[in-house]
C-alpha cells in the first residue's frame, strides 16, 4: 500500500469517526484539525507524485 492510499484511509477513518454520536465537541474539535493536516498531507503528496500538468 503507497503512502497516497493510507493517507486516504486514515481520511476516510476520520471523517467518518467525527460523526460519531457520544463524541466529546473538544474531541471532534481535535479529530477535524488533525483531518485538514491529513487532507494536506494528501495535496502534498498528489502533487509531489503527478505535477500540475498531470493527466487524468
């Protein structure tokens, strides 16, 4: 599994633990900042891999 991927799991892991009904609003509160990093981290490595001229 590349790092691509497991940065997507770990993604969607998360969005979907924040909808969780019992969870702490300080806890969501931390899980979303650490989500946006993720989603970051994503961009960073999507562009690193295909450039802004990459195709399809």
């Amino acid at each position: 599994m590349n790092k691509y991927r497991k940065l997507q799991t770990i993604k969607h892991a998360l969005q979907y633990y924040i909808t969780r009904p019992d969870a702490d609003p300080k806890d969501i509160e931390q899980e979303k900042a650490l989500l946006e990093k993720v989603k970051g981290e994503i961009r960073a490595v999507k562009s690193k891999w295909y450039g802004a001229g990459a195709r399809g």
